[in-house]
C-alpha cells in the first residue's frame, strides 16, 4: 500500500487534500452530528487511473477513525470504496444512505 502521510484534512476547506506533482486532488466533506458527510471526491485527470483517490480515502478514514467520528459516503467514489473495502465498514453512520 501507497504511503498515506501527504494527505491533509483542510478543515478550513472542508476536505482532504492529497498534492502529487502540483496536482490537487480532494475529498470534500461536511461535518455533522458526530460525522463526516462525503460529497465529492476530485481527482485530477493526470492522476487517474493510479489509485490516488483510493489512497486520499484510506488516508481520510484513517483520520476519521482517529478522530472517533463516523461517515456518510454521498459521494459515489467514497461509497464504492466502502463496497470494495468491508473492513472498514465499521465507519459508516447508521444513518447513511445505502
């Protein structure tokens, strides 16, 4: 697995932030109730294709879970990455949709 340790929560932005060759690529969030709600998650089109936005969302749970709170995947990139990753599961909000 990727290092994870350049992946910044920006809270002032509201979103994890992953720099790789001056490219941005983020994973917006909202924090409600005890949880981070994903809205969107941005991957530079240099960049796709080579696991950066799985990295930046193993990176941001691992903070999330750090931090005690849970997660509300809206966000469809974040959602499927729960599917392909149930051993993180235990994060998810008994609320989220799905």
């Amino acid at each position: 697995m990727s290092d994870t340790s350049e992946v910044r929560n920006n809270q002032a932005e509201g979103q994890y932030e992953l720099e790789i060759d001056g490219q941005l690529a983020i994973a917006a969030y909202e924090r409600r109730d005890g949880a981070l709600v994903f809205t969107h998650t941005q991957v530079p089109e240099a960049l796709e294709g080579q696991g950066v936005g799985s990295r930046l969302i193993r990176a941001a749970l691992r903070d999330v879970r750090d931090q005690g709170l849970k997660i509300i995947p809206l966000c469809e990139f974040v959602a499927a990455y729960f599917e392909r990753h149930p051993e993180d599961q235990d994060l998810l909000a008994l609320d989220s949709p799905g």
